[in-house]
C-alpha cells in the first residue's frame, strides 16, 4: 500500500530529527543523486552518468538545497551539471557543495555579501532566463525541480521560476526533451490537494523524501508526479495521519472474499442487480457480468415491468386471492431478463425488489431518470439501502440519493455525474453551480463534498479514481488504460463493485468504513483486467468483464494465498 501524509505531519516529524543534527538534507540528496543515476544509465546512449549534462532548477528553500547537494554529487561522478538559482537567495550549504564540486552556477543571487554567478536573463528584463540558461536547458540529458517543494501554497509559481519551467524543451513535434526529475514534489502543484494552478514541469520521475504527499495521488496534480519514487530518511510518521493511500495488489488480495470449503452460495453473497432496461439491456448484461465473474455467489437480476405487467400482476393476485390460493405461478422473464440470461444464463430472474433475499444491490447503470417503472424499482434499492443493506448506486439511481445514508452505499459518479448531483444540491464555486471543470479541476474536494452532503462513500471515476469513504478516508487507484474510457466499462465496475459489498456485506455492515477500500480494490481489478484484456491496445466493456477472473486468480496466487481459505464475512 502507497500511504501520503500531508506535508504537515512530514515536517513534524522532520523537526525533532533536524533538532538533533540527523544529516536529512544528506539522506535526500544521496538517493536522489542515486535515482538522477540510474536514470541517466537508461536513457543516454553512452549509458554513463560521466559527460551526462544536467540542469538543475534551485529554488531558494530546502528543495532547492536537496537539488544543489544531488547536483554537486553528480558532478563529482563526472556530470556535466549547471544550477540556476531561481530564489532570492540560495541554500547556502547547496550552493557551497555545489560550488566546491565544479558545478557551473547561472544566477544572480546574493549569497551573504557576494552576488554569484551570471546575469539569468538580459539586463532590464526582469524574470525572462537568459541565453545562458536558455543553451543549457536545450542540450540538457536531465533536469532536476528543485524550485519549490513543500514550502509551495499551490497558488501557482512566480517570477523566474514560473519562466523557467516554460523554458524547459517540452519536445512537441519531435523535438528533444530532457528527462525530469521532480524533487519531493512537481514544483508548484498542490502538494496537500492535488490542485494545479499555473504551469508546472511534468515530470518522469518524483524522488520522495520521508513519505509521498497527497498531491503526489490526487489528481490532477498527480497526473504530473511521473512515477512516483518513496526515499525513507528515517522519518516516523503518525500512524492515523495517512491522508491519501493507494491499494496495491497484495492489500486487495486480502481484501477479496474468497470461499472456503463449507461455503455455499448464499452464504457467500447474493448481488441483486437494477441495471439496464428493454430499451438499454447493456447495462444489464455488463454489470451481471462482472458480478458473476469477479466471483459472487449468486445473482438476483431484477427484470423490467412496465405498466401493463403490472397490471396483469394486480389483477393475477386479485384473482388469486378471490381463489385463496397464494402460490404466485412464475412468471416468464421479459425481454430484458432474456437478454441477460442469454450472456449469464447462471443468473436468477425475480419480479421485483423484494422478490427472494439479497446481500447487496447494484442499481442504476443504464437506467433512464425518464423511465417510470424501473425508476420505481432503483428507488425500492434506494430505499432498502437506506434501512441497511449495503448497496452501489450508479448513474441513474445518483439523482435518487439523498443526504444521511451510510458509507456502507457506494456512489460511482464520474465528473460530469457528480457535479450535476452538487449542483443540483446549491453547491457553488466562484459564484456559478458546481460544474465538470471545477470537479476536474479539484476533484477530491467535490468528492470530500458530495461524501459530507450524502453520508455515503462517493467512488468519482476518471483516469484516477478517488474514494472517499467514512470518516473521509480516502483512495486513489490509477491502475486502468485510457482505453478503459469506453462505454459501458463504468457498469463493469458496478458489477464487481456490487461483488465485493455482496461477498462481505456483514463486514461492511458492521465496519461502513470497509466499503471504501472494497471500492478501490473493485477499481484495481477493473483497471488491472482491461490490460489483461488487451495488452497495450483497445478493450471493450465485455472484454473486460471476461478478464476478471484471470486477474483476480493473479492476485490471490501473488499473495500467496492458499486456493481455499475461508470467506472472511
Ligand atoms: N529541512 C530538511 O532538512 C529537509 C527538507 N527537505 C526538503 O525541503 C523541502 C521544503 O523546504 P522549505 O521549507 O525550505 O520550502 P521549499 O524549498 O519547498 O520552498 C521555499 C522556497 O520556495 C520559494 N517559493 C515558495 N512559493 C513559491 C512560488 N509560488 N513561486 C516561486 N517560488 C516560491 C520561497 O521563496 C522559498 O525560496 C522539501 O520539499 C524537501 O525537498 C528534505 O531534504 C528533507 C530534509
Ligand atoms: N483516461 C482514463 N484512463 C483510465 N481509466 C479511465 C479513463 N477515463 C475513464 N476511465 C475509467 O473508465 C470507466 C468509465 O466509466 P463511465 O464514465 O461510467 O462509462 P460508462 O457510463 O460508459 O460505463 C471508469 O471506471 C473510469 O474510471
Ligand atoms: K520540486
């Protein structure tokens, strides 16, 4: 598992070891150095750090301090390596080593009485780099941000800093680009929040100190971060103050209900499924699907009545009662239920919300708010989620929610759904109703939001899906293609949702904060099996959903888990 703290408990945990003279700077500085150097062996065809030419941003804080130490050990490794200073002043220890290993220093900072190093950009000029800076930044193999870390509000950079990231080779059209290597953090981004105001250098690799920071996880900050590198100085942080974690296989491993050998299939869960209608029956299909292969015991797929069926149905029971006879005779499945028995004939038709006994529901995927009937059964799945059963609401059931259910109820909007569920509810931003851009734009609010104003855990999906859960425990998994952007993959991750609730719904009952990690485990296996499906190329929403089982097998195998063990609910 992936943990960030905020930037907070980072420094307070900092601060005793600093007081007691711990070398920190020197432990971050040397890893870095250490990854610059494996980075420049993959990625120069010389394959050597010596005659490598590096250019490293210094900001005039301890990120820049942390960048000018790595940089004087590359140096010393035979590296080519120029600093510009972009600070009003400079670290001072950095800039000594840095000097004292022959790194070439452009700026036009005061270090104590002295003014070093080169004009950065042309007299009168202001904050433009210069052609010094601008020559080495085009030949560069690496480039070190260290502008700014921790010590950055998020408000966006300024002056020579903000110039300097524009002037790094973006390599559009072909052209060259440096590798980036981010120190701590991109500069600039929202290290707690994940926001992103103003230009920040994207980067290959982010080189952590102590722990990774939120922004690090949070989009859209972290679609930034590159791969993120977590380096231990030695720091101990506070066990509950984990802001943002990531599940990562083994973690979901052990969270997935598998069977034992006294296990049936009630006892393992039943999913009851409001999904699709006649006209749409994809939904129904896809989310079935995926329940049945990410392993649930059983379904119950609710079909579609419309008016007349319900009328027959009165009728039949008035019949029946004139008769006293109170056996009910099965009634055939419509076309819905036809259509999905047709893909998973393992499935279990019933008339009605109600009709047989269901662990968790799955609702609303593929359901038109338009359409009377089914809109009356997504509002009985409401309902009974409201008395306690652990539910996942999709698309059309969202505009059904309301404030003061439970987190054991998984909401799965993506962007557009969630900021119409807001704005809907009178949320706000710059005086306008909430919308797309302003949940993009800082999604883990609105998501932190819409979990205050509901109760539930809000899943917001997107290339990173953020869960926000009880307590507002939060997850962010990144673990799908793009390709998984295609219809009808969100309704797959309904169904596997809806498994995993089903699979351990007195665990849920009895622990609402669980349905949240069960979220983002769903979220791993449906991103993991879209690149099973298709490695590297397009999927289609079944493809995925036939991928399930595979991956989910590959988890539990790498856990080293035995094939049978008992079910944990
Ligand atoms: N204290 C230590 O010994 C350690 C600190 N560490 C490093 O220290 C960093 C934090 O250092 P600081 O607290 O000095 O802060 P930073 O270095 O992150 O930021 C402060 C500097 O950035 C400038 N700045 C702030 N906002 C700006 C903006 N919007 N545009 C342009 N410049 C801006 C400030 O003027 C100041 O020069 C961490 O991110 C990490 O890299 C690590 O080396 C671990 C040990
Ligand atoms: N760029 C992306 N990269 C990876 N996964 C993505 C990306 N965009 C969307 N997804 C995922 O694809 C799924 C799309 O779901 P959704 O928008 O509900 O589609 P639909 O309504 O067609 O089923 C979600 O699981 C989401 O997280
Ligand atoms: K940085």
């Amino acid at each position: 598992m992936l943990r960030a703290w905020s930037s907070a408990d980072v420094r307070a945990a900092e601060a005793p070891l600093l007081a007691a003279g711990e070398p920190l700077m020197d432990r971050a500085a040397f890893a870095l150095h250490v990854e610059v150097v494996r980075l420049l062996r993959a990625h120069r065809r010389e394959r050597r750090v010596h005659g490598a030419r590096v250019v490293v941003l210094a900001g005039g804080g301890a990120n820049g301090g942390d960048a000018l130490h790595a940089g004087a050990l590359l140096a010393r490794r035979g590296a080519a390596v120029t600093a510009v200073l972009a600070g009003e002043r400079a670290h001072a220890g950095g800039l000594a080593a840095a000097r004292a290993a022959g790194v070439r220093v452009l700026g036009d900072v005061a270090v104590g009485d002295a003014v070093v190093g080169d004009a950065v950009g042309p007299d009168d000029e202001g904050d433009e780099p210069g052609p010094l800076v601008c020559d080495a930044l085009a030949g560069a193999d690496l480039v070190l941000d260290g502008l700014v870390g921790i010590g950055s509000d998020g408000s966006g950079l300024r002056g020579l800093a903000r110039a300097l990231v524009a002037a790094v080779p973006t390599g559009t059209g072909g052209g060259h680009r440096p590798v980036v290597v981010a120190v701590d953090v991109p500069s600039g981004s929202g290290v707690d929040d994940g926001r992103v105001a103003g230009d920040v250098l994207r980067a290959d690799v982010t080189v952590t100190f102590g722990a990774p920071k939120p922004g690090l996880l949070l989009p859209p900050a972290s679609g930034l971060a590159g791969q993120v590198v977590p380096v231990d100085i030695g720091l101990t942080l506070p066990a509950g103050g984990v802001a943002v974690g990531r599940l990562e296989g083994a973690d979901v491993a052990a969270l997935w209900p598998v069977p034992g050998a006294t296990s049936q299939k009630y006892a393992r869960g039943v999913l009851g499924v409001v999904c699709g209608t006649t006209r749409y029956p994809g939904a129904g299909v896809l989310a079935t699907s995926a329940a049945v292969l990410a392993g649930v015991g059983m379904v119950r797929f609710v079909d579609e009545r419309d008016e007349r069926d319900e009328r027959d149905e009165r009728d039949e029971r008035d019949e029946r009662d004139e008769r006293e006879d109170p056996a009910a005779p099965p009634r055939p499945a419509g076309p819905l239920a036809t259509a999905v028995l047709a893909a998973r004939p393992e499935v279990v038709v019933a008339g009605a919300v109600g009709d047989g006994r269901v662990q968790a529901w799955a609702a609303g995927s593929g359901v038109d708010p338009a359409d009377p009937a089914r809109r009356r059964d997504v509002a009985a799945v409401v309902a009974a989620a409201r008395d306690g059963v652990p539910a996942v609401l999709d698309a059309g059931a969202l505009d059904l929610v309301t404030e003061g259910l439970g987190a054991h109820v998984v909401l799965t909007p993506h962007a557009g759904e969630l900021a119409r569920w807001l704005a809907d509810r009178g949320e706000r931003v710059g005086g306008v109703p909430v919308d797309r851009d302003a949940v993009e734009a800082e999604p883990w609010r609105w998501a932190r939001r819409a979990h205050d104003l509901s109760g539930a855990t809000v899943l917001l999906k997107g290339a990173t899906t953020l869960v926000v859960g009880a307590g507002g425990s939060t997850w962010s998994q990144a673990d799908g293609p793009a390709w998984l952007a295609t219809a009808g993959s969100g309704d797959v991750l309904a169904g596997v949702v809806g498994a995993l609730l089903a699979g351990r719904a007195e665990d849920v009952v009895a622990d609402p904060a669980l349905a949240a990690r069960l979220a983002a485990a769903a979220a791993l296996v449906h991103g993991r099996a879209a690149h099973h499906a298709t490695p590297g190329g397009p999927v289609s929403a079944l493809a995925v959903a036939h991928a399930l089982p595979a991956v989910v097998a590959d988890l539990l195998a790498q856990d080293g888990a035995p094939a049978v063990r008992d079910c944990p609910a």
